[in-house]
C-alpha cells in the first residue's frame, strides 16, 4: 500500500515544468515517505525469486574483478599506478557497477510504472531518485568487500579512505542526471531500452576501469575529460592510493556531472506534463 500524499492543485498539474527549484525540493521532502518506499520495494524486486538474492552484490563485482586481473594485469600486463591489479580493477569495479546499474533501471523506471504514472499524482524524479537510491546497498556492499580486499593485499589505511564515501555524492548525482535523461526519452522513444545496454558496453572501454588513467596519450586526454566517469574514476582509486591524481581531469569531471544533472532536471522537468499521455 503506497503512502498518503497531499493533493496537487490544479495549477502544479498543469505547469509542472515551471516551478521554482525551492518550490521543487519542498515537494520532494512532502513526498519523501514515497521516496523511500519506491527504494525500498526496488531492492526487494530486485532479489525477490533470485535464489542467490543479496549475494549477488557481491558475486558480481568479486568475479568481474577476477577475470578483469587474469586477463588484463597478468595476461595484457597492464599497469595498475601502485595498487595490487586485484584491488586496482575492484575499486574501478564498484563505483562503474553502480552506475551501469542505475543507470540501465533507472531508464526503465517510468515505463515500469506507468499504472502509477496515470492513477495518481507524485513528484515523477521520485521514479528514478528510488533506483539510485536504491542501489546504493549494492555500492555499499561492493564497498565493504573492496575494503578487505585492499586490507588483505596489505594497502596502508590513511586518511584519503574518507574520500571514498564523499565521492559517492557526485557519481550519485551523475549516475541520476543521465538516468533521468534516458526515462523521460524512454518514455517518447522505446528505442531507448536497446540503446542503453549498448551505450554502457561502450561507455566501459572508454572510462578507466580495465586500464589507468595514465595510460591515455596527452593528445588524447582533452576527448578523455568529456567522460565524467573517467575522473571520479581515478578520483576512487586516488582514495586507496595517493600517490598520482590528475586533478585537471577530476575538477572537468566535477563540472562536467553538475551541467549533466542541472540540464537533465531541466529536461526531465519539461517532459513531466507529457508523460502520463505516452506510457
């Protein structure tokens, strides 16, 4: 059963693209009970008939991480900027598997809800805001196993492991701003749901998840910096290993993910009033 929530006037019915942002945030904290249901049913969706359930959050990045090392830093013999391969792949592992994910649902998540979309009113970011939210369990967990493992490899702990938590802020408002993006056209355009697995397949070879930062010629690192993903990247594993950072990359990554999320909210906004006539 879904929570109480107040009535709209007709005026936020019908201009749902022209309110203010302060006027925005106090309708999401009036629906933040919802918020949380949306999350909650989202993670008990996801492993409900799964006969492994909650293990796979750690299955997944675990066995991506080991064929990640044979193939890539034993066979290929690529570097891994000081960090044991196994712990160099995970650290890229956790925050991109968070990303794919919320990323791929969360272009599902208007779609997948359309008997809601029609029936009743909501904040509709509330959709895809619960897919992101939601996952961030998977990411914890992937947290906690890539912790051990870099204790277990002998990475010293220090002070910089205090950046990991906060990087999760910007990947969280990137991984949302494209996944609202991709609902609201998912909404128009059905294509959408082919695109997007092909788009991430593509996105993985373009970000440095299976190869370091440093490994990219200057020439090329201007093209590399559109990617926000590739600083946050780096900006993870800077966490676990302070030795080199390329902080040119991880401030165009930071701008880059505020443009992204301020243009998204912006036109997710204006494609609100159309939604309930498209699902």
């Amino acid at each position: 059963m879904l929570p109480e929530t107040p009535l709209l006037s007709a005026a936020s019915v019908l201009r749902p693209g022209k309110s203010k942002v302060s006027e925005t945030l106090r309708e999401l904290h009036a629906y933040r009970e919802l918020a949380f249901f949306l999350a909650w049913r989202d993670i008990k969706v996801r492993y409900k008939q799964a006969v492994l359930g909650v293990s796979w959050a750690i299955i997944q990045p675990l066995f991506t991480m080991v064929i990640f090392t044979i193939l890539f830093g034993r066979l290929a013999n690529l570097p891994s900027d000081g960090l044991p391969p196994a712990v160099f792949y995970l650290a890229g592992l956790v925050p991109w598997l968070y990303f794919s994910s919320t990323v791929t649902n969360a272009s599902m998540s208007l779609i997948g809800n359309a008997d809601m979309l029609t029936k009743i009113y909501f904040p509709r970011v509330l959709l895809p805001t619960a897919v992101a939210g939601g996952n961030l369990v998977d990411f914890l967990i992937g947290t906690v196993i890539m912790a051990l493992m870099a204790v277990a490899y002998g990475v010293p702990i220090g002070i910089t492991w205090a950046l990991w938590p906060l990087l999760m802020v910007p990947l969280f408002v990137l991984s949302l701003g494209i996944g609202m993006v991709l609902a609201a056209l998912n909404v128009r355009y059905r294509d959408i749901r082919y695109v997007v697995p092909f788009g991430i397949q593509i996105l993985l070879f373009a970000t440095p998840i299976i190869y370091p930062a440093s490994l990219v010629p200057d020439k090329y690192q201007i093209l590399f910096a559109l990617n926000p993903l590739s600083g946050l990247i780096e900006g993870f594993r800077y966490a676990l290993n302070p030795t080199s950072m390329h902080w040119d990359l991880f401030a165009a990554s930071l701008a880059t993910t505020a443009a992204v999320f301020f243009g998204a909210w912006r036109f997710f906004s204006k494609s609100e009033r159309s939604f309930a006539d498209h699902v």
